[in-house]
C-alpha cells in the first residue's frame, strides 16, 4: 500500500520528499513497554537501524530548510546502529534509569493466533513478523552527508527518558 501511495504521488507531479524511516527507539516507551515490563514477539533475524524521532525530526528540518531546487525527493533515514530487537531491548533496558524492566518475549503464533480473533492484534502480528524478518541494509549514508549523521544511540535516548 505504501510503495503504491509513493508511486502515484510521485507520478502526480506534485513536489514531495520522501523520508523512508527505519524503527523509532520512541518503540520503546510507546509501544512496547507495558508497566515494567518490554513486550517483544518473535525474534529478529536481522539488525534495524533505530532512529530517535529527534534525530529524524532534525533531518527533516534540514531537508526542508534548503532552497526548493536541493531538496531532494527520497531520504534513507536510519540511526547510527543496527540492532536486533533483542539487542536494542537488551540494551534499552540496561541504560533506562528511570525504573527496573523486564524484557518478556511472546511467540509470534500466539499473537497470529489471536490476531484471528482480535483486529489490533492481527494488525500487530504482521508487523511483527514482517519487521522480524525484514534484511535492512544500512543505506543512509547519502541522507547523512547531506543531512547531518544522527548522534542519538539507543543507550543515549534510554538515559535520556524521564
């Protein structure tokens, strides 16, 4: 549904920039943490390259602040390391001061399971599993040297949470 939005908007002639982004480390406390504990499901075979929503913003910031004839239409946007979803939990959790977690891991057929059951669920399952198997290759180095290199690590923003 994605690629199709993106191809008809740029088929319309309309000017657009395009920031494909990879997983924001915001996942951590809006949408995986539940009380004390780090939900995961499934595990991840590959490292993503998690971006913090500031560094993102200040990308696009950037992007947006030059003459219309540099922008440029598509923007990789990634952080600085790649990390499974396991790692970057791990390590979440490790730097985050604020209170003790727990990281629990669910299988991915159970959530599929219920997912059959309950809509939000399903729609989680799938992405899920898509992110758990998704071969993300660092391809941001373009969108780095024109758009300043993101500092914020995930043991950064996990300290930085309050």
């Amino acid at each position: 549904i994605k690629l199709e939005a993106v191809r008809l908007l740029k088929e319309s002639g309309i000017p657009a920039s395009i920031f494909y982004a990879s997983s924001f480390m915001e996942n951590f406390t809006h949408g995986f943490k539940q009380g004390k504990r780090l939900n995961l499901a499934g595990t991840s075979r590959f490292p993503m390259y998690w971006i913090a929503a500031e560094d993102y913003a200040r990308q696009v910031t950037t992007a947006f602040s030059k003459p219309d004839g540099e922008i440029r239409s598509d923007y990789i946007v990634q952080g600085p390391q790649g990390l499974t979803s396991e790692q970057a939990a791990a390590t979440f959790v490790k730097h985050y001061a604020k209170e003790k977690l727990s990281i629990a891991n669910a299988p991915l057929g159970i959530l599929k399971f219920l997912g059959r059951f309950m809509q939000p669920m399903n729609y989680v399952a799938n992405l899920v599993e898509a992110l758990n198997n998704y071969p993300e290759q660092f391809e941001a180095q373009a969108t780095w040297d024109e758009l300043e290199k993101p500092f914020i690590t995930i043991e950064k923003f996990a300290a930085s949470v309050k």
